[in-house]
C-alpha cells in the first residue's frame, strides 16, 4: 500500500484513488522526466486548444452537445477557452468598441451620468483631460474582464428563449460556446482580416470603422447562433433563425448599454 502525499490516503497503482495525485517517486525528479512533462503540456493543450477552436467554427453547436453529453477529454474546457480568449484580447485590443473613451459617455447615449463627472471633476479638483485618461487607463482592463458577465446575461436569455429545453447548465455551455465565437470574431478575426485588407489597400478608411465590423460581425453572429440553436435545440429551421434574430438583438442590447453602463461605474469607483 502506498500512502498519497496529498492527501494521506492508501493505495495502490500509479494514482491515488481518492485525490487523483500521482506517486511520484525519485525518478519523477530527473531533467527527463521535467522536459516530458512539458512536451505532455504543450502538446496536450496543442491539441485540445486546436480541436475546440476547429469544432466552434466547423460544426457549430457541437461543443455544447458533446460536452453536455459527457465527451469532454478532447475539448479544451468552454470556460477556460473564453478566458483565454478574454486574455487575447487584453493583450491585443485590436477592437475598441467596448472600452469608448469617457468622452463617449459625456456626450453620447449615456447623458444621465453626465452628472458623475461633472462631480468627480469639482470634487477631485481635476480637469476633464486628466481624468479622461485616468479613465481610459482603469477601463481598459474593467473592459476586458467585465466580458465574464456576458455568459450569465447569454445563458439568462438563452434559458428563457428556450424555456424547460435544456437544464441550465446545458444552457451556460450554450452560451459559453456562442460567446467564444463572438470574442473571436469582432474582437480578433474579423479586426485582423480588415487590417490586412487595409494593409493592400483596400480603403483602409473604411474597413477600420468600428462600427463596419460591429455589422460584420453581427451578421455572421446570427448565422452562428441559428446553427447553434438548430442543433442544440432541435428546433426547425425558421425557429431557430427568428430566435438567433432575437437572441442577437438582446446580447447587442446588454452589451451596448448595460455592459457599458457596468464598466463606467467600476471604472469611476476604481479611480
């Protein structure tokens, strides 16, 4: 019987039974043995990552009905694949759309808190410029993790659209997937593509719109989530596109104004 190092418990094999720890002895400490655990990583999260992101764009939906079905092991975990992908994007923010500059929020559609700078300004006893970049400096991060609230808000609607379909769980993978498609189109692909369209010279002035890409990618948006819901749901086909119609009317909803109003105010209590 062997004892687990982890958690005290007896065994016998390779792995505890009870925690899932390996016995490791004194050969696991060689040079050897560090270097093929680092090929087994690199490889198996190679692999994983690739066979999630072929799956999302190839055959969409299938993700979801495979990882609520149990098949699990060739998948890169949904959640974590959007974090990652939440990552990439704090890396490199190609698109802007959902961190606007304070300024937007002065003089656009969010007037009504036109009011807590105005505040902040003669409070703090700073001007408009500073705390413009002050602002832009904290929302750049708030931004990109804020992006977690759109699978609660997703799998809500999602939940409601299709009401007593699929367990809420089911419903969270749904939107997980659905969400990893949207992060990587307007935030990654179609941003990318249009830069290099414009690198040629194909009206650069135009494909570097924010706005161009929002209608780029919500077009292949609603063609996604009609594929989606079609699969996952069985539901007919004109079902499923009148429902992807909605769905994609109130995610561009949530994410305009309420996702933007949530940003702000974190960002104004950070400051």
């Amino acid at each position: 019987m062997i004892i687990c190092k982890n958690c005290a418990a007896s065994f016998e094999g390779n792995f505890c039974n009870h925690c899932g720890q390996k016995n490791y002895t004194e050969k696991d400490k060689s040079i050897k043995h560090l270097i093929e655990d680092v090929f087994h990583f690199v490889t198996h999260f190679e692999g994983a990552f690739f066979t999630t992101l072929k799956t999302i764009f190839v055959k969409p939906g299938t993700l979801t009905v495979d990882y609520c079905n149990g098949i699990r092991k060739k998948y890169f975990k949904p959640i974590s694949f959007f974090l990652l992908m939440v990552i990439l994007y704090l890396l490199f923010p190609l698109f802007k759309g959902l961190n606007p500059q304070m300024s937007h929020y002065k003089n656009n559609i969010f007037t009504v808190i036109e009011q807590q700078i105005e505040e902040k300004i003669q409070t703090d006893h700073i001007s408009e410029e500073d705390l413009s970049r002050a602002f832009e400096m904290k929302s750049h991060t708030v931004s990109k993790f804020s992006l977690l609230l759109l699978i609660p808000f997703s799998a809500i609607i999602i939940s409601l659209l299709f009401y007593r379909k699929r367990v809420l769980f089911d419903n969270f993978i749904v939107a997980t997937e659905i969400n990893i498609f949207y992060m990587l189109m307007i935030f990654l692909l179609m941003p990318l593509a249009f830069m290099i369209m414009a690198f040629i010279g194909l009206n650069p002035s135009f494909f570097d719109d924010d706005l161009t890409i929002t209608y780029g990618a919500g077009t292949a948006f609603v063609i996604y989530c009609s594929i989606v819901f079609h699969k996952v749901f069985q539901a007919k086909w004109w079902i499923a596109i009148i429902t992807a119609l909605l769905f994609s009317f109130i995610h561009f909803t949530v994410i305009f104004f309420l996702y933007r109003f949530i940003v702000f105010e974190i960002t104004f209590m950070l400051l």
